[in-house]
C-alpha cells in the first residue's frame, strides 16, 4: 500500500457511520481532497479527533482504496485554538473557509493555503476586527480565482477615478465606474476602493495590518460579497445569517 502525507488545513467535516468522519482538507500538496478518519469519533481515540476539527491544521498520512483517501495517521499542527473561543473570530474563520472550498477544487492549494493559513493566524493570535481579516482574504481569494477587480479607473471608458471622492462599483463589470458610465450602480467612498486595493497588494505575512474605519467595511463588506456572489452564482456569505 502507498503512504502519502500530506498537510493541509480542515475546511469542514462530515460525520460518517458511527465513529468515522469525512474531511474535506486543503492541502498545499494536492489542493482540496477528501479524507476520511476512521474511529476518529470514538472516545479513547482523543489525540486523532483533536486534527478532525474544522480549522485545524495537520498532517495526514493517506493511502488510497477503491478511490477513497484514508488517513492512516494525523498529527495537529497548528489547532487555532482562540478562534474557537471567540464567536466573532469563529464566523470570520467558518466565513473565509466556506469560499476557500468553493474555488479550492479549481484553484489547487499552492497560493490557496498560504492565503487560508494567514488568515487563520491572524484571526487566531491578531487583534484585528475580525471582518476586517475575512475581507481581506476574500478579496485575495477573488483575484485568484481570475476576479480581480479594476480599482483605479472606470471598468468601461477607462477615466481614471483615483481623484474622485466618490466611485460606482458594478459587480456585473466587475469594478468601479466613472459617473457617467456608472449611472445606477452601487456608490462607494473612494477611500473604500482604495482600502480594497491596498489588500489585493497586501503581502500576507502583513495582513494583520488591516484596520478598516466603520463606514468603508460596511461598504466593502457590501460590495466583495455582492460581486462574488454573483460571480459565482451562488451564495457566499453566510455570516451573520
Ligand atoms: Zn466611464
């Protein structure tokens, strides 16, 4: 039988049979795969349960049959553990999660899992707004998955909007628009498209310095998921519902 190990993040679980447990794992070797634990769920097996956990980061030694990825040895990592004290941190991470599942099968895990792993430190040990760490790394997540938005000038005519007080974003075009072109759209601050530019540029070891002002998260926290979802015709958000 070959063993394969790989490391990855618990994006969620299933629970199977009795004891066992489905993983979805982002791994940085293969992407998203599904993993399943066997006995993970049954009392005297504590140290394997602990790296079933959504959030956690592990390692997990595999073999395939008929198909099927099990693991035959995890170990944690990394458990992330104050997300899980904290409701505000835990809605962000669950948040961030639930995208990454979305555009890991399409978009492997070689810039996913750096992105995903960020995030969790930071939400874990930071003391950032929590949403302010989400937003960031949802609008990160959109420019890998081929969404990038056009910030500094108008997605249509091309006039360049960097001294304007004011912008259009449509999420159809997929940027912000001049006033003219932009007639009908959602209006933003400009300081709001240019938060978001700045968190596209933003390296991630440096995400923690992302402290959003009241007005532009509720403006961006708007617009990322508005133009998500409708990019990927489907639902996103789900914090707060
Ligand atoms: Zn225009």
């Amino acid at each position: 039988m070959a063993f394969e190990t790989l490391n990855g993040i618990v994006l969620r679980y299933a629970n199977y049979r009795d004891n066992d447990r489905i993983l979805t794992v982002l791994t940085q070797e293969r992407g998203a795969v599904a993993v399943t634990v066997r006995n993970c769920r049954k009392k005297s097996s504590a140290s394997t349960d602990a790296v079933s956990e959504q959030c956690c980061y592990g390692e997990f030694v595999v073999y395939e049959r008929g198909g099927i990825l099990y693991a035959s040895s995890t170990a944690i990592k990394e458990s992330f553990y104050p997300i899980r004290e904290d409701y505000e941190r835990l809605v962000s991470a669950n948040q961030i999660l639930r995208f990454a599942e979305i555009i890991a099968y399409n978009h492997g895990g070689a810039e996913l899992f750096p992105l995903c792993y960020h995030a969790l430190s930071f939400l874990a040990y930071g003391d950032n707004n929590p949403i302010d760490i989400e937003l960031c790394s949802t609008a990160k997540m959109l420019c890998l998955a081929g969404y990038k938005p056009v910030l500094t000038h108008c997605v249509r005519c091309g006039k360049d909007l960097r001294k304007q007080k004011e912008v259009a974003f449509s999420k159809v075009q997929g940027g912000t628009l001049c006033d003219y072109c932009g007639v009908g759209c959602r209006v933003i601050s400009a300081l709001s498209a240019e938060a978001l530019r700045r968190m596209i540029l933003l390296p991630l070891p440096q995400m923690g310095r992302v402290k959003l002002p009241d007005n532009v998260r509720k403006e961006l926290d708007l617009i990322i998921y508005e133009y998500a979802e409708y990019s990927f015709e489907q639902i996103i958000k789900v914090r707060g519902k």
